[in-house]
C-alpha cells in the first residue's frame, strides 16, 4: 500500500493554540509536520487543499452519540434510527462515542460495538460505553468493569440514568460501586474508565453525584454528569459539581424553543457557569445526535418525535466565538481538547505532529471541508465519503 499525503496549505491553524498561519502535513491517518513552505514528499502521492483565508481546526469530540438509535418514549415506531456516516462527517465531527440510552431492551451494546466498528471503517474514530439507563445495567460480558477491561473500544460506562422518571433511581451505593467498577476498570485497562451519567429534570439533580462523593474514594473525574443545560435549577446545581472539581458536560441540541422553554442554549450555560467560578477547562459540549427529542403538547400528549442533531455542536462552538468574544483557542475547547482529556484520547482534539490526522477547514462560520484520519470525507460542505448503505447514486466505493 502507498502512503497517502495530504498538504493543507496557508490556513490559519489553530491547535486550538494560535499556531497562525501554517501548511500542515498529513501522511495516512496522522499529521507528520507543521510549517512553513511544506512541500509533499516524493515518496507519498498526494494532494494539495488550499485553506489560505480558512480556519484550519481540530477535527471535533462527541462524546455522547447514539450511533445506533436511541429513543422508543411513546412506542416501537418512535425508536429513532442508526446514525449515517454523514451525518457526524458534515458538521466536522471525527471521534465520537456511542451509547444507548433508555431502551436497554430491545437495543443491544452488542448492537452498539457492531455500530461503531462500521463507522470506523468507514474513516471514524469511534469508541463506546457498556450500560443503558438502568442499573444493573446491559454489558456484553458479566459486567461493566469487564467489557471496560477486555473490549477495546469501551472507554467506560453510560448513560446511567439519575434524577429522572425513566431511571431505575439506583441508590447512592448503587451509583458508587459503579463509579468504582469504572474506575478499576479504566485503570486495569489504561483507559479513561469514565461514568456517563444522564441528568434528568428529577428533583434530586446532582445530590446522587455529590453523595457518592461522600461515601466513596472515586476521583471526581469519574463521574461525567451530562444534560445540564436542561433546566436552570440543574444548571445552577452544576456549579456546585464545577467548583469541587468536576466535569460539565453541556448537550448542544438542547435549546430553548417554542416546545420547551426551559432549557437553556449552550452559550448561555457557559456564560452563566463561568460568571459562578467555574473555569472553562471543566465544561464539555456532545451532541445528543441520534437519541429522542419528544415534543409533548401542554397535556402531555406525544405531538412529534425529533431527533438529535449534530450540526449543533459546531454551531455552539461558533457561538462561543461570536456571541461570548471567546478567541477560538478558548471556543473550541469543549469540543476537542476537553473531551479528549475526560475520555483519555491522547491523540485526538489537537492539531500536532502525531496527532490524528482529524481537521476541520471553515470560514468560521460553517464546516466547509472535514478530514478524517488524513482522507477528505466533506470538500467544500459536500460530503465526498458515504457510508456503505447511505447512497447508492454517486458512491465513491
Ligand atoms: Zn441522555
């Protein structure tokens, strides 16, 4: 097999450092150099895409996605369905991970692993949690700790459900075992060994986290507490989460619309967090893409079933720049080094020599081209690379 080159040329890179303006490198699936004046070595056959007057940035960091359909509230025909390769690739997304959430039943991890190794062939990085909202929860061995330590691409344990109606409401010693059970296993296989925990609109909010804080040796960064954009009590709750030390993981396709006034917009949870103290190395954005979004009329009656979008993660990213005055160094942290750090992914989320070959090329304002593992997936916002069944006029395999 020849190596593969690819010469990004005079774009403004930012790593999310300012790097400035600089070609970068890419041979097969990583990022060989960064300079000036680049040229594509003789041995590798490449091309060269022009980013001059371009953003060039970190390809982005999902850790919530239900790769596989998530939802079912409201019956079978309510299941939401597999996610496509472009679907993530369009808005810039180039590692995610995959999870089921409130039907453990009729979906399987198994299901889930099956997922997200199509989706790494087809050019992604993918990794996955054991669980559903349940505890005990669904595993593909005997248990949680297990799947963490002998299947490669489990990174930890999700999406645990906590304060929330369609929960199994584990007690706190419930909770801590499996925060330890993530914990032990993150640690006997080298990997992040994290507890992603939905938050639901439950009363409790966060108490179950901060008892188990109490009554258990976990490192607070097991535990991922997500969905706090939700209401304003829980955000307001999450601070006291940020100021022990823990992670916020905010979900981008949660919004404030005529549906649900509650909820508050991503930017608006990060402004608010930061003016309470809490630094912004401690807050993450996912998606939520592919799992339920039920609109529900004012008797509770099921109106429409949506779906999770991943254009919104690039989109709050941008808001940040714009509507907080964030540098782009600073906007972009939720959606690429942040994540990386609490999923222990040492490779991606950054633009360095090493680093995967996952970058972004935008005008600031929409992904125009995406490149994952050093192969053009979306050229000027078309995607270039399907996923096996997604198209069958215009396929590129
Ligand atoms: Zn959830």
């Amino acid at each position: 097999m020849n190596a593969r080159a690819l010469l990004i040329r005079g774009g403004e890179v930012w790593s999310p450092d300012h790097r400035g303006t600089l070609d970068v490198l890419t041979i097969n699936d990583r990022i060989m150099a960064l300079g000036d004046h680049l040229e594509l070595p003789g041995w590798a056959p490449g091309e060269v895409l022009d980013a001059r007057h371009q953003l060039v940035m970190p390809g982005l960091v999902d850790q919530h996605v239900h790769i596989s359909g998530g939802g079912g509230e409201g019956g079978p025909q309510f299941r939401t369905p597999e996610l496509q390769l472009t679907d993530l690739t369009r808005w810039g997304i180039t590692t995610v991970v995959g999870l089921l959430g409130t039907d453990g039943t009729t979906r399987s991890v198994q299901e889930l692993l099956a997922k997200a190794r199509a989706l790494a062939f087809d050019g992604l990085n993918t990794r996955i949690y054991t669980g559903a909202y349940e505890v005990p929860t669904r595993t593909i061995t005997d248990s949680p700790r297990n799947d963490i330590i002998l299947i490669g691409r489990i990174v930890g344990i999700g999406e645990i459900a906590i304060s929330d109606h369609r929960g199994s409401h584990p007690s706190d010693r419930e909770l801590a075992h499996l925060a330890g059970e993530a914990r032990t296993g993150g640690l006997l296989a080298g990997k992040a060994g994290v507890l992603h925990l939905h938050v639901g609109s439950g009363a409790r909010r966060l108490d179950p986290l901060l008892a188990v804080l109490d009554i258990a040796d976990v490192p607070i960064g097991t535990m991922v507490p997500t969905h706090l954009n939700r209401t304003p009590e829980l955000l307001r709750d999450a601070v006291r989460w940020g100021h022990r030390g823990g992670y916020l993981d905010i979900t981008t396709s949660i919004a404030p619309d005529e549906h649900d006034r509650a909820a508050v917009s991503p930017v608006e949870a990060v402004k608010s967090l930061r003016q309470e103290g809490v630094v912004l190395d401690r807050i993450s954005f996912s998606t939520d893409a592919g799992g339920s979004a039920p609109v529900f009329d004012s008797t509770g009656r099921l109106l429409h079933m949506g779906v999770g979008s991943a254009q919104s993660l690039f989109n709050s990213v941008c808001s940040l720049h714009e509507q907080l005055s964030l540098e782009w160094n600073e906007a972009l942290k939720p959606a690429t080094v942040t994540p990386a750090r609490i999923l222990k992914l040492g490779d991606v989320g950054r633009i360095e020599v090493g680093a995967r070959a996952d970058v972004v090329i935008t005008d600031g304002r929409e992904v125009r081209t995406v490149i994952a593992a050093g192969r053009v997936m979306v050229r000027d916002r078309e995607p270039v690379v399907w996923g096996m069944f997604e198209k069958t006029e215009g396929q590129n395999r």
